[in-house]
C-alpha cells in the first residue's frame, strides 16, 4: 500500500497542536516552527527535557562483555562511565566523584575494578559506595556510608546497550515494543560490530532526523537509493515512540539484497536500520544549536554472503550519507534565512516528521517557560 498505517499514537501527542495553532492531525499538519532550530535556550532545554530524559543508545555488548570492561560515554552533558560489574551485572554512573567532581576515570578499557578518584583519590566499590576517603578523619559529621555516585539506569536489548539519566524515562519495553517481532526471525543481537562511523553536521540535529524521517526526499536527493528501494510501496507506520518506514527491495537488487528494508526511528535520535542479514545504528547527537555529529555503527550477520557487503555498503552509504550532509546543510541556512515559515506537512510521506514533532511539541509544551514563545503567524498554507 502506498499510504500512512497510523498504528498507535501516544495520547499527549494527538492531543497537542501544531505551532499555528492548528489541529494536530496529520491532514492539517505544519512543520515544526523554524524558531525551534536555533539558539542556546531551546538547545539547553532539549539537552535536560528531551535527551535527559530518555533511553540513549550508548554501547553494543561486545563493548562490555568482560568484568572490569568500561566504557566513557557522553549523555546530554553528563560524564558516565558504563562498567561489566564483576557480578556480571551492567553498571552506569556519573563519572564524577562527589568530594569535588574529579574524573573517577579517564578512558574507555578493560580490568577496571574499584573506581578511584583521579583528582584526591577517593575511592568507591563497583556499587558506587564510597570505602576510602584519605585524610578525612578530621571532618565532622563526615560518613563514607552517606556517599554514592549518581547512579543510572541501563538495560541491554538485541545486542545494544542504552542508558537513561533519568528515573521517569518511559519505560524502555513499552519504548521498544514490537521491534523484536516485526524483524524475525532476524536477530540483531546476533550481528557482529564490523566498523564505525561519524559524520559532523552543520545544522540543527532535527533537521538531521527530519530528513531521515521521510523518503519524499529519496527521487530528488539519492537516485542510486531510489533505485534500490521501492518507492511506490514505502510506508510509514506510527506508534507510540517510535515510527518505522519501511519498503520492499527492488528485484534484482545487488546492493540491499532480497526482502524489505526497515527503517526504524525511536524518539528522540535512535535509528536502527535493518537490511537483510545487517544492522545499521545512527546516533544523533547536538554539539550546538547549529551542529551535530551523526554516529554509524555497521554489524552484520557471520556468514559469508552478508560479509561480502562489507565494503560495498561502506561506499554505497558514504555516497547516501553525503548527499544527505549536503541537503540538511541547505536546509539550516533557509530556516535562518527569515524567508521561511512552517509549512504545510504531506500527510501521504510525511507522517514520520508529524510524529517527532508532536512528540517534541509535547515537551515544549510542558516547558512554557523554557522554550521560545508560540508564534501567531498561522504559516503558510
């Protein structure tokens, strides 16, 4: 079929309006106001309320399979170390030790055991429990049982790791429902790491995962893409975190193989693409108001037909992956050019880019005094 499965929507986020003030519904839907792209307000805001407050992709197991494996890692500002606890349990704290916010430790690795303090050299056990403090005897009222490290949720699932700052994420099986299913019998957490990549972006990270969250742009901006997917039978599906595109292959196809592409979106920046016999995870990080990194992690299946893609994909996605850079880029400068108003959404191709945007509406809205005031100027229509 060639039009939008809507699936399930989270209730917060049909309820909501669009920046005109308009109906939520995808029929009457406008882009999200332009206003939201720039500046260090809404920047900060989006860095607590919306990757402070969700499940980021962080690691793959294969990363942390060893007790005393560690790993350093940036979550929305904050400094944490991931670590395979001796009880084989998967740990995450703050990286930053509670006598006067020292690096407990300083690179990724191996054999990590106690984590000491790089700075004063407090010590805390794999629990994040402090159990020596040097020279602190002379300190009233001081108890070493009454200091922990921040700790963070973390959850393992299909082979990769995410960590949550925050303690009212969603919970992550209601966040992930259904992926599992949809796949098999794939296993992606069967799939071995084979290489990684990263791209630095100038412009707002949503434009980024705007561009990724419809194939309206595929005809005009990727022709050798638009030659491999089916674009008269890509669809789009919406559920409550996450929205999936998906299309067949087309026959004869020597780049993507046979069956059908799914491409996977999970708000707020998690892409999981899921090819025949491989798996590519995008990450999608703000460095500014203006800039983004995009990370490429690559794992395939161990047999050799999958194998053989390797270097093949490589170029076919750095060439994707540029044209990609080369749009968004444009993009940033037309929304700060001032020519530029919300406009009107395709409801037939741009279902994915209503749901993020309702999504992120949501925390806006819950934000009022956080984020830039709504704009009267219905837009254009």
């Amino acid at each position: 079929r060639n039009g939008v499965a809507p699936g399930r929507i989270g209730r917060r986020t049909v309820n909501a309006v669009d920046d005109a003030g308009m109906p939520a519904g995808l029929e009457r839907a406008h882009a999200l106001d332009p206003k939201y792209y720039f500046g260090e307000e809404t920047f900060e805001l989006e860095r607590q309320r919306v990757f402070g407050a969700s499940w980021q992709l962080v690691a793959h197991r294969a990363e942390l399979a060893t007790a005393g494996d560690h790993l350093l890692v940036n979550i929305a500002g904050t400094p944490v170390v991931l670590l395979r606890a001796a009880d084989g349990n998967l740990r995450a704290f703050a990286n930053v030790c509670r006598h006067r916010a020292g690096p407990l430790v300083l690179s990724s690795g191996k054999g990590l055991g106690n984590l000491r303090c790089k700075y004063h050299g407090w010590l805390y056990n794999q629990a994040g429990q402090l159990v020596a403090a040097p020279e602190m005897q002379d300190a009233q009222d001081f108890r070493m049982a009454d200091v922990q490290l921040p700790r963070f949720r973390v959850r393992e699932w299909q082979g990769l790791v995410f960590a949550a700052l925050a303690d009212e994420v969603p919970d992550f099986e209601r966040v992930y429902a259904g992926i599992t299913e949809r796949i098999a019998p794939g296993d992606l957490g069967a799939m071995q790491f084979v290489r990684r990549d990263s791209w630095d972006v100038e412009c707002n990270w949503k434009v980024y995962v705007d561009n990724y969250l419809e194939g309206y742009h595929v005809p005009l901006i990727h022709p050798a893409l638009s030659k491999v997917v089916d674009y008269r039978n890509y669809d789009v599906e919406l559920f409550d975190w996450y929205s999936l595109q998906h299309a067949p292959l087309q026959a004869g196809d020597d780049v993507y193989g046979a069956g059908r592409a799914y491409y996977y979106f999970i708000f707020p920046n998690v892409m999981l693409n899921v090819m025949p016999g491989r798996l590519q995870t995008n990450r999608v990080l703000p460095l500014g108001p203006g800039r983004c990194r995009v990370e490429f992690e690559w794992f395939y299946t161990p047999t050799d037909e999958a194998m053989a893609r390797v270097d093949n994909d490589r170029e076919f996605t750095n060439n994707i992956q540029e044209e990609d850079v080369d749009i968004c880029e444009r993009v940033q400068m037309g929304l700060a050019s001032g020519h530029y108003r919300a406009g009107r959404l395709c409801p037939k191709r741009e279902a994915g880019v209503w749901h993020f945007h309702q999504r992120l509406r949501a925390v806006y809205a819950a934000s009022p005094g956080a984020a830039p005031a709504p704009r009267s100027d219905p837009g254009c229509h």
